[in-house]
C-alpha cells in the first residue's frame, strides 16, 4: 500500500473527492494529529504504528469545508515487509503485540459514536486509558453525558480531557470534544491502573475460563502480565475468575432444574439415548441422574462384552458422586457407555445404577462386569443381568489385603499382597490351591478371615466363568474418571454436557482415524500378534490332526485351534492367540485372522464408532422462571468421614477467620476442605 494509491482508492469511492481537494490524517495514541499529505509522511506513520503495536489506523479525510469522512485502514493489508526490516534496523529486542494493543484504538475523534451509550462508552474509555497508561477522573458521570480529564490536572496542569453526550434521537453517545494530548510525562505512565476493575478483567479473560474451568486466578494474574502487560493484584483477579466462571457456567443451585431441559435436548438431537432423571416428588429436591447417549449404546455392540464399573467424587458446590460403566473398543481405547450422578457410593445407588444400564444394554449379552466389591452391585447384579459374570478388580483386593494386613514387616507385607496377584493369574484349579494354601499359611489367621467371603470364582482365573480377556483390574474406569477430570467442577448440567463434548470429539476422531487404517486387525493387537510372531519363529509344531498340534517349545504345549485353546491357556484366559497358537495356526489350514475374535477386527472398531453425538446448541436454553415446577438442589448429607475437629488455639493466638464459599459460614475451612451438610 502506498499513499497515492490510497488517494486514489477514496476518490474511486466518493465522487465528490478528488486528489487535490483533500488532505488526510490520522490518530494514533497519544500523538495529536498526524498528517498524511504525501508518500513520506504515510510510510512514517506506518512504521509507527508498527512499532506501537497498533493493528488498525483510522484515517480522517478532511475537505477544506471540514470532515467528510472516515475510512479504516487493516494494518494487517498495508503491512510491507520491507517495513518490519526497516524497523530492526533500529530495534534488536523482539517485537511483541499485546492483547490490549487495540485498546488504545478505542478512542479517536471529535464526532465518534458509541451505539452502546454511556456504559460502552466508560468501558472503551477505561481501556484505552490502561492501554495507554495514564490514569483520569470523572468529573461528571451520568447517563447523559461524561466528562472525564486526566488524573494530573490539578498536579501537572495536564489538559487532556474528554467530554461525551448522548444524542436525544437515538441515546447514543458522541465525543463533543477530546483534548489528545498529555502534558503530564511519561514518569507518571503506569501499568497498574486502578481502572483495571474485576468486571474488566473478567470479560477479558472469559474466553478463558470457559476453556478451562479449572482456571486459577494466579494464572490469570501471569497471563494479564504477559499477554496484556497489566499489573493486576490477586485480589481483583480472583473476583474476576468467580465473575467469569458464574457467568460462564451458571449457577450451581440452578443447574439442577436445567438438567429437566437439558434431558429433553438429549433426546431431541440424540434421538435413542436413555436419560433418567430421579427426584424426589414431595420436595421437588434432585435425587440422581443417569444418561446413555444414542452413539454409545449401539456402539457398545462392537465392543467385547465387558464393563469397568467405578465411582468417582465430584467437586462441585454440592459435590456428590459419577458412577460409570467404561468398555474398551477394539484397539483396547476407552468406550464410555453410561455415567449417572449420585449423591454417595451408597448399595442402593449402585443397585439403581445397574438397573438403568440394565436398560440400554443388550440383555442377550453375556456381560462379564470388573469392580470392586460393592454390597449394591453385589446385591443387583444377578437380577439385573442373571447371566452375567462379575469379576472383582485385583487392585482393590490387594489394598484390601494389605489393609488386613496392617501391623505387620512392611517387605512380609508386600510378599503376601504379590502372592495374593499369583494366585488370581493362576490358571489351573490344581496350581491355585497350592498357591493360596502357601499364601493362608504365611498370612496366619487374618489370612485365613480374608479369603473367608472371597468366593474364587470372582477374582481367580482358574474359577472365573466369565470373560474377563485379561482385564484383571477395573483400571480403565479410574482412566475415565481422569479423563473427565476438569468438569467435575462443574455445576451439573455444564459438567454433563462437557462429558457430552468430549465423547463426541474423541469418537469423532477414532472414526477419522479408523478409516485410514488398512488392516485387518487394529494396531495395538496387530503389533501383538507381530510380537507372538517373532517370539515363537524358532519352535517346532508337530501336527496331531487338522485342528490339533503340538509346540515344541520349553515346556511343549498343545494347541487345539478349532477349540481356539492353547495348554498354557494364555488363548483362554485373553481371548487372544498366545505365542504357541500364532506359531501352530500358520501351520495349519486356518487364516490367523480368522482365528482373533471379531471385536479386534478394524471392521468391527468401525462400527463402535459409527454412530454420531450430535452437539446440543444451548440457545433454547429456557430462562429460570421462579414460578414453574423447579427440581431444586438436594439436600447434601454431611460427606463421609470423620468432622475435622478445629484445633484449640494456644493462649493469645488469634485465628484467622475465613468465609467458605460453599457454605458461606464463617471458619476455619474452605470450599475445599469444606464438610457442612447445605
Ligand atoms: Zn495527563
Ligand atoms: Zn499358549
Ligand atoms: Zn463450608
């Protein structure tokens, strides 16, 4: 861009101009005026605004019967580059443009108009005084009209200044008169501007907290350093993160009666899921949740029959329970089913859970379930699902051991709690009672109480009926309470729909990826099956008939591929060829592919994620009206554990007292540590 094409480019669009009637000139912070009368001038305030970190001029056309127009210039268009080379030639430290570099732009000209009134007015004003780091005061402050002068106008004799007045017609706001200019010094700039409100600092970093709730206000305080170069203390920050969160993510009390709306938006965009809501209908209080999109259901078809269960703490206001049910897909990757909020981990909501999954899961299914031992799962399981097989996750049960086990050597200790994983792998009945009869003698009579109500079919190999494919702990529903770990923050219906968002993004993406993959196994198993293959190159395979054949490894094995198992019964226990069975199936008339269960197929992890979650728009979002029906927040229980007792402070010690903001009581605790029943 050059000066005599812009000349042109104006007299191109208003008839009325022509290149020696003119003049222009423009605005930038802090300089009063500054001409464009010829192609020097015009490169000169380009480098300047450059270097000022200004992305957009405004230039004011002026004929000699005053001004007739305004026209606006994107530096990002007029930039050349030999500009920027120009620039270093002089300045060697690294250019950088703050955020708040368009601030200054706020204010220009005499004549400007602000469509927002006196409130839009005073919020550019304030911004363009931070960003150009003066401080000023109002000298009048209504809703008609402002006049505000620089802070040092008394001190320094300063006459910057501007006035502002709302026009009758149409209550916008027009600048009548701005004096640009500071006679006050650069000695008085600051980059800690008492304008820099809570409210300021809280739309200005709300894009930020909604992308991560769990924001912390020292955070903010480095971010608006760094990227706005403000000074803000912790204070006025930390009002702003709890400004932006509320009006980012509403209120907690209020999400409750939202999940009524919300339920139906489920059903609406994802037509075929399951959503329960259970509240209580005398008080109208919310008692629990349970929601299994359309997508996950039928997707969960493709996936072996096997759920992690596992609960999880909330972290919101009134806190609470995620119950989960997690599956793997065919790449052993996460497959969320269903999740429901509770108030607590108690038999009776782990006993409903069941019931609601029983609901969208295929009842023809022979479901094997991996948890911990809960009564309520305990209790419903063989109604719910008489044919399904529940194996207890071997983490908990050795830290129950080792529980059982307090008191004792710490190195003895962890020898019984190893024991204990043995005798779960082990896959023959007569191994397994030779292990824990070594196990209940070394462990004495607590040893002997622990294994009392632990029937072997639950937890050991060589007595589960079900199939379990090697999964032995319910490890990945604890990845999944992770892996939502950020909206557990959040009040109800944001933390749901959050959940929401992230299943869809990540089945959106195994969908993409699964299509560019071409081969016939999924790659975690392909990359196993690749590994058998290069461990059992080197055995001899003697055959004994068309199905049956002898590995000659150390020991020798038999392998029976039609029956798909294998002597070390590693093909059993896994549901996976072991080393023995990849050797003996090439040497026999099968197809290796054929011989891996269909869930490992890249055809079958197709379909898991065939099915969409569509995305739930929260424009129709309703109002809260007051005088509807209203599922109100539950009454929280008081959490379990022991009350902290407070601490008795030693004689003249004074504590310090701090208002919650759970409870809102005044104390020695937090919202974090807070345990008031509300
Ligand atoms: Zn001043
Ligand atoms: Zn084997
Ligand atoms: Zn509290």
């Amino acid at each position: 861009m050059c000066y005599s094409r812009l000349v042109e480019c104006l007299c191109e669009k208003w008839d009325e101009l022509s290149a020696g009637s003119i003049s222009l000139f423009c605005k930038l912070p802090g300089i009063r005026k500054c001409d464009l009368d010829n192609e020097e001038e015009f490169q000169n305030m380009l480098l300047l605004a450059k270097s000022m970190g200004v992305q957009h001029v405004e230039v004011v056309v002026e004929l000699k019967s005053g001004i007739v127009q305004s026209t606006s210039l994107g530096l990002v268009r007029v930039g050349v580059e030999e500009e920027i080379d120009a620039l270093r030639r002089f300045c060697h430290h690294n250019e950088k443009v703050l955020l708040s570099a368009s601030w200054a732009n706020g204010i220009t000209h005499v004549g400007q108009r602000f469509v927002g009134g006196a409130q839009e007015f005073r919020d550019v004003l304030c911004k363009y005084a931070i960003q150009c780091g003066f401080q000023f005061t109002y000298v009048k402050n209504e809703t008609t009209r402002v006049t505000a002068v620089c802070a040092m106008r008394e001190e320094r004799g300063c006459l910057w200044a501007i006035h502002c007045r709302a026009q009758r017609a149409n209550d916008f706001f027009y600048i009548k008169s701005f004096s640009d200019v500071h006679t006050c010094g650069t000695d008085v700039r600051t980059s800690k501007n008492p304008r820099v409100s809570s409210d300021l600092v809280s739309s200005t970093i709300s894009e930020i907290v909604r992308d991560k709730p769990l924001t912390r206000p020292c955070d903010v305080v480095t971010i608006l350093k760094r990227d706005y170069g403000l000074d803000v203390s912790y204070h006025v920050v930390w009002l702003a993160v709890e400004k932006a969160k509320a009006s980012i993510h509403g209120d907690h009390s209020l999400s409750f009666d939202q999940l009524r709306w919300y339920s139906d938006a489920v059903m609406r965009y994802n037509p075929g899921s399951y959503v329960n809501i259970d509240y209580d209908a005398s008080s109208q209080q919310f008692r629990r949740f349970f929601v299994s999109f359309a997508a996950c259901i039928s997707g969960f078809n493709s996936c072996r029959p096997l759920l992690f269960l596992d609960g999880t703490f909330l972290k919101g206001k009134y806190k609470g329970q995620l119950l989960a049910a997690t599956a793997k897909d065919g790449n052993n990757g996460l497959f969320p089913v269903a999740f429901a909020v509770v108030d607590s981990e108690t038999t009776a909501n782990w006993s409903w859970f069941l019931h609601e999954l029983g609901k969208v899961v295929d009842g023809n299914r022979q479901i094997t379930f991996i948890s911990d031992r809960n009564l309520g799962l305990l209790e419903a399981m063989p109604k719910v699902f008489p044919s399904a097989h529940h194996g207890y996750c071997l983490q908990h049960l050795k830290s129950n051991l080792r529980d059982r086990m307090k008191g004792i050597d710490n190195g003895f200790r962890d020898h019984l709690v190893s024991s204990l994983g043995d005798c779960a792998y082990e896959p023959t009945v007569v191994g397994f009672h030779e292990k824990l009869a070594k196990l209940k003698e070394e462990g004495k009579q607590r040893a002997h109480d622990f294994f009392k109500d632990l029937a072997p079919e639950h937890w050991a190999n060589s007595y589960f009926r079900g199939m379990r494919y090697g999964e032995m702990t319910s490890n990945a529903a604890e990845s999944f309470n992770n892996w939502i770990k950020e909206a557990r923050n959040l009040p109800i219906t944001q933390m749901v729909d959050t959940i929401r968002t992230q299943l869809m993004r990540q089945m959106s993406a195994r969908r993409d990826q699964a299509n560019k993959w071409n081969e016939l196994i999924c790659p975690t198993f392909e990359a196993r099956l690749m590994d058998s293959f290069n461990h059992s190159r080197s055995w001899q395979v003697s055959k004994a008939n068309e199905n049956v054949f002898e590995v000659h490894s150390i020991p020798s094995v038999t392998v029976d591929v039609a029956r798909r198992t294998c002597s070390c019964f590693k093909w059993q226990i896994n549901g996976f060829p072991c080393d023995h069975a990849v050797v003996a199936i090439q040497k026999s008339r099968y197809n290796l592919n054929n011989c891996v269960e269909h869930y490992f197929h890249v055809q079958t992890y197709r379909g898991a994620y065939s099915g969409v979650i569509f995305p739930i728009p929260s424009v129709e979002k309703p109002s809260f009206d007051p005088m509807d029906f209203t599922i109100y927040p539950p009454t929280v229980k008081r959490p379990p554990g022991r009350p902290k007792k407070n601490r008795i402070p030693s004689r003249g010690e004074k504590l310090k007292q701090i208002r919650c903001g759970r409870c809102d009581k005044l104390g020695s605790h937090n919202r974090k540590s807070c345990k008031e029943p509300i």
